[in-house]
C-alpha cells in the first residue's frame, strides 16, 4: 500500500542527482524515506563531506527557517524517495504537531553539537588524531550497527577531506587498528569498527604520554 504521504509529497531520486547546491536559495526541504544522501561543503578548492543521512533523516531545513543561501551541497549516494517540504506545510505541521517540533528542535541541536565537534577535531594539530577522532564521531554518530561492529558512512577518502588529512593518513590509522581488530576496511571499501569502547580506550592510550608531559 502506497505511503499517502508520498504520494502527496514524495520524489524519487537516482544516485548522482544533486538534491540542492551550496549558494542556492532554498524554499523546501527534505525527508528521507529510503535511500543516502550526503551533505558536502566547500573548502577552498575541496568539497568536503560533513555527513551521510539514511532513512528517517531530514535537510534543507535551515534554508526555509531563516531564508538564507543553501550553506551546503547535498548529493544523492543511493537511489532515494524523499518527501519535499516547502516552508507553509512544515509551519503548518509544526502549528500542528507538537511532537514534529520537538523533533525538529532535537535534531537541530544534534547538528550543532556535530558541527562544533567537527570545529573541535579540525582544531588538533595532529593528522592522524584528526583520524581517529573523526571515526570516533562517525562511530558513534553516523554509523550502521551490523554484526561485525559498526559500518561507517563514509569512505577512507572522504574521511581524509573531512578531518583534513591526506588518504594516506587514513590508511596508516587503519592498518594500524586493524592489528589491533578494532577497525578495518571491508570488501566493499567501507570502514567497519569492530568495537567503539576499544576504539576509545586505544585513544586515551596514545593520550597518556601527552598528558603526563603536560602534566
């Protein structure tokens, strides 16, 4: 049985199309029903990846709540449907509903708090904590549990242009957690992390000899 919702509002998307452009002006945003879409930015002369978002996510929002430019490029990863919002049906769904506010609001926070941890992580003046620190966010944040650990959306590339490093950084972290089984590269290129708490704790070891030093 068809989604009465998407028949109203739905779009099917194909891999490659581009949702919205960075600069643009927007006056509807997106509800993802299946598919990825990933969110990139442009630094310099580099796109630069800030999330991967799957079923149940939202974008494009900011577009409409505050009547600004685009503040980033959103490309679809995976065929996708999406419901498409414009400004009137979201203030008459939030006038509506107090629970599709509160999870606006909620999600909202959330990519604050995401985006002033990338703030934080491109701070570090190390490449490869830059790394690890990135997998960390994406571990806990962005990943898909599966029965090997948790399979990240975002490949090594895209790792490296989003934390600032080269790819070869990304793969010397990796190989290096990989003899420690705490993460890998599977057969299809994406990063698995077999176990987020060793994952953690293996940080705060490399941390030690730079706190006592501090200390």
């Amino acid at each position: 049985m068809t989604d009465p919702l998407f028949l109203r509002f739905g779009r099917e998307y194909r891999a490659g199309d581009v949702l919205f452009r960075e600069g643009e002006r927007g006056d509807v945003m997106y509800v993802i029903q299946s598919g990825l879409v990933q969110v990139v930015k442009r630094v310099g002369e580099e796109e630069r990846p800030l999330a991967t978002l799957g079923r149940g996510e939202f974008l494009g929002e900011m577009a409409i709540l505050n009547n600004k430019p685009r503040s980033a490029t959103a490309v679809v990863l995976e065929d996708a449907k999406c419901l498409v919002i414009d400004g009137k049906t979201l203030e008459a769904m939030i006038t509506k509903s107090p629970e599709i506010a509160m999870r606006l609001i909620k999600k909202l926070a959330g990519r604050l708090d995401s985006a002033d941890e990338l703030i934080q992580i491109l701070l570090n003046p190390d490449p490869r904590a830059r790394v690890m620190l990135g997998l960390k966010r994406h571990a806990e944040g962005h990943g898909e549990q599966t029965a090997d650990g948790v399979r990240l959306n975002i490949a090594a590339p895209d790792l490296a242009r989003e934390v600032g490093a080269n790819e070869a950084d990304v793969l010397d972290v990796i190989m290096r957690l990989q003899r420690l089984r705490i993460a890998w590269e599977d057969e299809i290129g994406s990063i698995v992390v077999a176990d987020v708490g060793r994952l953690l704790e293996f940080m705060e070891f490399l941390e030690m000899p730079r706190k006592f030093e501090a200390s």
